[in-house]
C-alpha cells in the first residue's frame, strides 16, 4: 500500500514539474534563467532539452533507489525474502515481456526472433512449461526438427504439459512421413485425453492407413461413446470398416471369419454395395441361397449394381440360361432402368435370344450411350449374324463412348477400378460412389472419333430417327459398305492413314 501511494506521489510530482517548466518556458523570451545563491545560470534550448532529459532520468533513477530503499527497509524490519523478491519482480516482469513478444513473433510467423525472445524468456521465469513450449514451435517453424523436438520431449517431464508434448511429437511424425511411430504416439495420446476429438480423427486416419482395421474400429466406438458421430453414420462407417477387415481376413486365408465380417457389415449397412455382393457369397458358400438372394434384392432396390447381379447369378452357378434369366426376372423388375435393362439384355444373349435383347436394349444406345450399351449391341449384331462392318462399328462407338457409372471419390473426383474405404488419390475415407463421371466433349486428341468411318458403320435401321430418308428405297447395309478384300497388315495401315490425311485436308 505504501508503495502504491509513493509512486502516485511521484507521478503527480513529475506531472506537476512538467507543467511548471513548460509555464517557465513560454514566458522566457530566449532560454531560461536560473538563479542559484549568488550564481545565475541561462539555458539555451539544447541545454533545456538535456536538462529535461537529464531530469527524468534523474526522476527514473530515484524511483528505482525508492524501491530498493524499501525493499531494504522491509528486510531490516525482519522480511528476509524482500530484497529478493524485489529483483525477481523485475526480472519475472522483462521475462513475460520476453514470452509475450515470443508468442507474437509466432503467430506472425517470424520462426527466428520467437526463438530468441523464447530463449531470453527462459532465462528469466522459473515456469519452464510455456518458454518450453515457445521454443519448441519456433524451431519447428524455423525447420530445426532437432530442437523442436529436445524441447517437446522436455514437455513430458510435466503432468500439465504431457498431452501437448506427445502433440507435438506426434505432429513431427505425421510430417516426416513416420506412419508407425505417429501411430503410437496418437494411442498415447487418447490414452491420456480419451475424449480429444482432433487425436481420435488423426489416430482412425492413421489406422485406416496402416490397414489396422480392427483397431480403427475400436477408435471409432470410442468416438461415438462421446457422441460426435449419430447412430446412422457410426453404423454406415463401421460397416465399411468391417467390410475392409473381412478383405483382409480373406487374404490372409481365414474364410470363415472373413464370411463372418462381411454378414456383419451387411446387416450393419445393407445399402452398402461391396458388403451386400461379399455376404451373399458367403452365404451361398454355406447352403443359404434364399438369404442371399433377398439381402441382394433390398441393396439392388437401393442401388442397382452389376455387381449384384453376378453376386445373384453366382448363388446357382450350374444353372441353364433360360432358367437363370427367369430367376433374374423378380430382380430386375424391382427398379427397371439402364442397369435392369443391360441385365436382362445380357441374360438373353446367354440364352441366345438376339431379337429379345434388343428389345430389351430398345433405344438404350441414343439415350444413355455408354461403352457397356455399345458392347452389347456389337454382341446382339454378331448373334443376329450381322456383317463383320456392322460389328466392328458398334465396338468403334464403344472406344469413344463414355464409361458409364464407375467408383468415383466424391471428395477428389478420383475414377477408382473398384470399391475401396479409402480414396487412392486423396486418402479420404468412405467417399466412393457409384455415379458417372462427366464427359467432356469435343474431338479427342488420338482422333478415336474417326474409328466408326474406318471399320464400318450402324445399318440404317439403327441411324436415329431425325435423319431423313431417301426418296429412292434404302440398300441393305451389305450394299453400302461391300465386302473388302482381305488385306495384309501393312495395306491396312496405309489406307487408315490415308484416310487420316483426307480428313485434315478436310475433304
């Protein structure tokens, strides 16, 4: 309390001299005269200004000699930490200034100067765990890895500072690409905060990773025991993490714990597309056809998949054609569409039945032309003995058609040849869909779009209806393109090549 009231005394005494010598100075015509005894003394105006400055310094040092005069006072009275304290408020004040200016300089991204505020700051406070952690994080901004983690692995001596150490380090892990030790270093992590939910996040990612499937179901229970996730998507990404261990139990050879997992994640997310096609083999594998085929029906009503239907047709691989396609028929009228309708259209090329596959194609190849739709009307052409033309002009179309529906990231757009939990491009988890990729168009850079004008073309019953007529009747396709010669490999190439030329010539 003394102290408190001496330094406003002081204050007030230096506001108030401040203000008598600015009154002084304006009534001066030139400097300032003072009188000392019998002694008079002028002042220029650099001389006033020293005198000023020489006067708070004065003003400084005092205040200072008052501290530690009572600091003394204090000790002399029977205090024997005052002097002490005394000198550590100071040094404890310049330090925090120091740390301040630390974390600052961090913020700002200036790895340098945070280090040495940070090094000065643990020179002079006693509590190392915030110098500590300045440092650690400037010299991992500056890229001294070393350091950053002697500092880090100093954080670990304190129960408080722990949890940010093992951060830290699990941090420096995850950057220089050491998966296994980044691993362990995140399970210590929830060991000692079961509940953070950035460590749960990076530990499930870092599992997925590693293929530790089993483990990553254990994060994720832990992650809905905190009630991050709802029931609805637990359950979809734990059926996806299931399906991913019954794989890998099928590779490694434990088939009936594989058939196990893949029942499992079914009746977790029977939508679920790879889990549907994997339970229903498992369960056709042990005698119960009839649960296979409903739990393919439920996922093909959700999604129709080609997939499910080799899974469907898989559960009576002996069976004839014709008794196959009238099993298939409760299946494919669930949800008609262009799946049903390849389906069926396959089916009957099986049971040898050209003219009701195409029916059952019907306009498929002008209203969702795809490179699967071509391929199966080039096979209904062969069947129906068409010319060697016309087949080759359908499987032209099918080169510059486009793919269809494919497994597609929905994070990165990556196109993935199957189903996996993990995006191979951009390793996002469980974001493979079943959807169809845009299609640019424009010619192509190869110049695939000629490939219909080189190897033969659709007979005139298959060119869409807007092309008019002739007035005179049509020819059949075998007088249009007559029968080539047969050709060697060599005569062939020429004549593609010229008919290249012709094409940019533009005639």
């Amino acid at each position: 309390m003394f102290w408190t009231v001496l330094k406003i005394v002081l204050f007030l005494a230096v506001v108030a001299g401040l203000v008598w010598g600015a009154e002084a100075l304006m009534t001066q015509e030139a400097g300032l005269r003072l009188a000392v005894g019998n002694t008079e003394f002028t002042l220029g105006p650099v001389q006033m200004a020293i005198a000023a400055l020489l006067l708070l310094a004065g003003l400084w040092l005092l205040m200072r000699l008052v501290g530690l005069t009572v600091a003394v006072l204090r000790f002399i009275n029977g205090d024997e930490t005052a002097i002490s304290r005394h000198f550590e408020r100071n040094r404890r004040r310049r330090g925090l200034e120091a740390l301040t200016d630390g974390f600052m300089a961090l913020a700002a991204g200036e790895g340098e100067k945070a280090l040495t505020k940070g090094r000065k700051a643990e020179k002079l406070l006693e509590d190392q765990a915030l110098t500590t952690l300045l440092i650690a994080q400037a010299a991992q901004v500056k890229g001294n890895t070393a350091l950053a983690e002697d500092y880090y692995k100093r954080l670990l001596e304190d129960d408080r500072s722990r949890f940010v150490g093992v951060q830290g380090l699990l941090a420096q892990q995850v950057e220089a690409g050491n998966a296994t030790k980044a691993r362990k270093l995140a399970e210590t992590a929830l060991t000692l905060r079961p509940g953070h939910a950035p460590t749960q996040d990076r530990l499930l990612m870092l599992q997925n990773q590693a293929g530790d499937w089993s483990g990553a179901r254990r994060t994720l229970l832990e992650t809905t025991r905190s009630g991050r996730l709802p029931k609805p998507v637990f359950k979809r990404r734990d059926a996806v993490l299931t399906l991913q261990q019954a794989e890998a139990e099928e590779a490694a050879g434990n088939t009936a714990l594989a058939q196990d997992l893949a029942i499992e994640a079914n009746r977790e997310s029977p939508e679920l597309v790879p889990a549907a096609v994997m339970a229903a083999r498992a369960l056709a594998a042990r005698g119960k056809g009839q649960a296979a085929a409903k739990l393919i029906k439920r996922a093909w009503k959700a999604q129709p998949h080609p997939e499910l239907a080799q899974a469907f047709a898989a559960i009576a691989p002996d069976e004839a054609p014709s008794t196959r396609l009238k099993r298939f028929e409760p299946l494919l009228a669930l949800t008609p569409g262009p799946e049903a309708q390849m389906t069926r259209a396959e089916l009957l090329i099986a049971a040898e039945d050209f003219p009701a596959a195409r029916r059952a194609m019907a306009d498929l190849h002008e209203t969702h032309p795809t490179q699967r739709v071509m391929t199966i009307m080039a096979a209904i052409e062969r069947g129906e003995g068409s010319p060697d033309q016309v087949v080759r002009g359908w499987l032209a179309r099918a080169l510059i058609a486009p793919k269809g529906p494919q497994w597609v990231c929905e994070n990165c757009h990556h196109v993935h040849a199957g189903w996996h939990a993990l995006c191979a491009h951009c390793g996002a988890f469980d974001t493979l869909g079943w959807t169809e990729t845009p299609d640019s168009s424009g010619p192509s850079a190869t110049g695939t779009e000629m490939l219909p004008l080189i190897v033969g073309a659709l007979p005139a019953a298959d060119l869409p209806e807007t092309v008019e007529p002739e007035p005179a009747p049509e020819p059949e396709v075998a007088d249009v393109i007559p029968p080539e010669p047969e050709k060697d490999d060599a005569a062939a190439e020429a004549e593609v090549i010229d008919l290249n030329q012709t094409r940019r010539m533009g005639l």
